[in-house]
C-alpha cells in the first residue's frame, strides 16, 4: 500500500541556502534509493515535508527524519493512503519559500513568515495541506 505522509517541524538552527541544498541533495539521494517521493518546504525555520511511498518504507524513514537533531517539534500533519503520487518525478522537490515569489501560490498568506510552534503546526493543519496541493499544479 502506498501512503502519503505530511509533516511540519521547527528547525533547531537557520538555514541558510547552502545549508539547505546541502540537506537537499542527502534527502534526493536517499529518496531516489528507497523510491520516495516528495516535496520539502521550508520558511522562516520551518520544514514542511510530504513524502510518498510505500507505506513501511515511508513510515521507517520519517521515523529516521524524527530523530534527526537539525529540527524538532516534528507533528504528522496528514497520512493518507494514496493510489498515485502527487510528486511522482520529484526524488524530493524543493522550495524555499523565503525566496520563492508567494504571488504564484493562489490564496497564500504571510502564516508562514515567521517561525512556527508545533501546537500552530497542529492548528494549520489544512492550511499546510494546501500550501503543498498548491506545488502540484507547478
């Protein structure tokens, strides 16, 4: 079974652009061996995440991304069962939101130019979940 997987977390330091290719480039490398797709967001240091695969292999890998010292306050926002992936030629696709030019998104707010807590996380779970179905149609 194929699931999508959506998560939001607070990154323990600021990334900068090279810190953030740098992480990209790891997570396309290990995507493209496990078969996930996907999508990562980041502003104002916070990482939104989907992931889509299968399901054990999704579930191990944001398990592994949890742990990971570079961020916390993970939360799953969505976990779907899926018949196709949204991001199906994406190893894992990016946008920095920061500098991404927000008039393209339809209906985007400044919500997420400032550092988040995981209880917002929580609350805007919908809201995310249409920040990242935005990026599908681009």
């Amino acid at each position: 079974m194929m699931i999508r997987l959506i998560y939001a977390s607070s990154a323990t330091i600021a990334f900068n652009e090279n810190n953030l290719m740098q992480l990209l480039g790891v997570c396309r490398a290990n995507n493209e061996k496990l078969d996930v797709s996907g999508l990562l967001l980041y502003s104002k240091e916070n990482f939104f995440q989907i992931l889509e695969g299968e399901e054990d292999v999704v579930e191990k890998l944001y398990a592994d991304i949890a742990l990971d010292t570079r961020h916390n306050g993970a939360i799953v926002i969505d976990r779907s069962e899926i018949e196709q992936r949204s991001f199906p030629n994406w190893s894992m696709g990016f946008k920095n939101l920061e500098t991404f030019d927000k008039r393209k998104l339809r209906g985007y707010t400044n919500l997420f130019d400032r550092k988040l807590s995981k209880e917002e996380f929580g609350n805007l779970g919908q809201d995310i979940i249409y920040l990242i179905e935005m990026f599908k149609e681009m």
